[in-house]
C-alpha cells in the first residue's frame, strides 16, 4: 500500500506542476470592488469572465484558453455582491499572501465554483476565502467556500485560509470530487450542515487522490443530523494522504468528530496518517446515539467497497464519543465492516485504543510502548 501511495501522489503533484504553460495569459486584478464596469479597473468579476471567455472583460484582457493566472495586485477584502461567476476553465487565482488579501462572501454566497466537465487543474494560492454560504439548491448547496464538482476537476490550495463557510449540503469549506491537494492550507470555523453526509472544514468524494500536508483543521462542525466529518470526510475510490497536519477541536453530530473515512462503490480507498497530531475532536455531539460514533476518526465502509487505513508517528488524544452505552473515543469501526482494514505503521501515541484493540493493542505498561511502537492507553488508564 505504502509504494502505491508515493506512486499516486508523485502523479497529483506533477499534474499540479504543470498548470500554467507558458502560453498562459495573467490577468492582473487592481481593484477590490467586484463590480462589471468600465471603471478603469480589472475585477475579480471580470477576470474570471475574462479566463472563460478567453475575450476582454471591463478593463482585464483577454484570456488565452492556457490556463490562465489570475494575479491580485491589491490587498484588502473583497466582498462579494452576489455570487461570482462558475470558472469552467483552467486558471490559477495567485494572492500576495493570505493576510493580506481576503474574499468574503458576507454569509450570502459561495465563493468559487469551479465546473468543467473536462479534465482541467485549478490553483488558488496566497490568500483567505471566508463566510461563504452554499445554499442555492442543487449541486450550489455544496462547498461554502469551495465547489469543484464533477470529475473533471483537480484542484490545489496552497497557503490559503478557509474560514467561518458554511454549505447547506456537505463540504462547509471545501467539496472536491476530483484529485485534491491542500498545504498549508489553515480549515478553521466552517459548518456542514446537510442531515447525512458531513465534511464540516473538507468533503472529498468521488475518485481521485487527496493530499492534505502542513494543513490545519480547527473548529469545524458536521451538524446534520447524521452529519459525520467534523473535519474531514473522505469518501471516495483513490488514495488519501494526510501528513504533517492536525486536527484539533472539530465535532461532528455521528460519526467521526475528525475524520469519516469510506470506500464507495466497490473500489477501494486508502489511507496513510503520518506525523500528524489529532486533539480533543469530538463525535455524537447531540448526545443521541446509542452505537459508538468514534470521537476522533470513523471508519465506516460501504457494502461493496475496500478500506485500508494505516497510522504512523500520529498522536490521537482527547477524543470524546457522547454515545451511551458503549463509547470509542478515539477510533471506530463501524460494526460489521469486515472489509476495513485498520493497521499501525508504528510510533503512534493512541490514548484511549478502546474499539481498535486488535491493530492497538494497550501499552503493557507505564511509559512503555507495545510490540509495534506505540504507546496505546485504556478507557480505565488512558494516557
């Protein structure tokens, strides 16, 4: 699993590298209003209308159907007036650093939709994407922040901050169902609140690998009723990576108060922890469940699919199951799931291994690790 891991993530960078070709037009955005006018000025509006077109747009020049660079000159905050137009062409969005230039879509609109059917790659780098709101019906009820639907598109996040967006649907930050990539990406605040499904910071579904690396998840919220990924949740057929990151502080109201991670269909997908850090998530939050919905990470496989969920170097604490009687408050698999396959990579530090006893079995002793390397407490004697 470990060699096709590197293999498929290897491909995802590369096909990111090779976004903006040197026939690429960059189309320089010098205003915050996000006004079509002839103002003298180069909008977000229009320069979006600009790389679809590939035709001038107000004052913003033509597009060249290259994958195009929308570039910001300005720092400052944009609020939106209404929702901006779907970007169905390939198209970098490049910001002069996340604190200094913000999209707010002012608790009324999603902030960008990106919708080709075709095979295309978008990059969205160097700025804050905040109070998105996805509630028009259909697929606009996905991805407060972020839409990219369909499996067309790949789309990338570096050095962004996605902030307080919520989706009527699932991803209240972000819903991708092609290949993702975020680093360094900060998820921070954003609710989901369809009544299955979840995502609360991030929904990846469908197929196409998912890198999360050097990226933070804090305070998201699944609040549907059966809503599962406070943080993230990861259904899919595909490869997901998640290094280098943490997860702190993330509820959902069933399963998985970080992370509900699920094959589809009947492929198979896995998934590689690595030196990350999961602290006080939280599952079950409404307090009605009477089965175990795993505080911090449920594994909770379709019929048909494969799931393969390895750890390594992660340290799982703090986690809180409010389902009564039985609780797992750090790791679940869901009852039943024989196709879901939960091992340790080594050197983790799991401070409750109530539920996963077979891939976690406890530390024999205090300050001592078991015979894989971690250190594993018990619901009587956690560490």
């Amino acid at each position: 699993m470990r060699i096709q891991t590197v293999v498929g993530f290897s491909l995802l960078h590369l096909l990111f590298a090779a976004l903006a070709p040197a026939k690429a037009a960059v189309i320089v955005v010098d205003t915050l209003s996000d006004a079509i006018a002839e103002d003298g000025f180069c909008s977000v509006r229009e320069a979006i209308l600009a790389a679809n077109e590939n035709s001038a747009a107000g004052e913003c020049p033509s597009g060249s159907g290259e994958s195009d660079r929308i570039r910001f000159a300005v720092t400052g905050t944009i609020l939106l007036s209404s929702a901006l137009p779907a970007i169905d062409e390939s198209v970098a969005f490049e910001g002069p650093g996340r604190d200094l230039l913000t999209i707010d879509g002012g608790d009324q609109f999603q902030l960008l939709w990106f919708g080709a059917s075709s095979p295309t790659q978008y990059v969205v780098r160097d700025l804050s994407l905040v109070h998105g709101y996805a509630s028009v019906p259909g697929i606009l009820s996905f991805g407060g922040c972020v839409l990219a639907w369909g499996p067309g598109p790949a789309l990338a996040l570096f050095d962004v901050t996605i902030r307080n967006c919520r989706a009527v649907a699932n991803g209240g930050g972000i819903y991708s169902q092609g290949p993702l990539r975020l680093q360094r990406v900060w998820v921070d605040g954003n609710e989901a609140q369809s009544i299955a499904g979840g995502g609360g910071g991030v929904a990846a579904t469908g197929a196409g690998d998912v890198e999360i690396i050097d990226s933070t998840f804090s305070s998201n919220f699944a609040s549907g009723t059966s809503g599962s990924g406070g943080g993230l949740y990861a259904s899919a057929v595909g490869q997901t990576l998640v290094a280098n990151s943490t997860f702190s502080s993330n509820r959902a109201n069933w399963r998985g108060g970080a992370n509900l991670l699920s094959g589809v269909g009947t492929g198979t997908l896995s998934v590689t922890i690595r030196d990350s850090t999961y602290l006080g998530n939280e599952s079950d939050d409404d307090e009605t469940s009477s089965d175990p919905t795993g505080g911090t990470i449920a594994l909770a496989n379709q019929v048909t699919s494969m799931l393969e969920v390895e750890l390594a170097n992660t340290v799982i604490a703090g986690g809180k199951d409010n389902a009564s009687p039985t609780r797992c408050p750090e790791i679940l698999i869901a009852e039943g799931d024989v196709r879901a396959v939960l091992t340790s990579g080594g050197f983790n530090l799991v401070a409750d291994g109530a539920c996963v006893e077979t891939a976690f079995p406890a530390s024999p002793g205090a300050g001592l690790p078991n015979l894989q390397g971690d250190f594993v407490g018990t619901l009587g004697d956690c560490l």
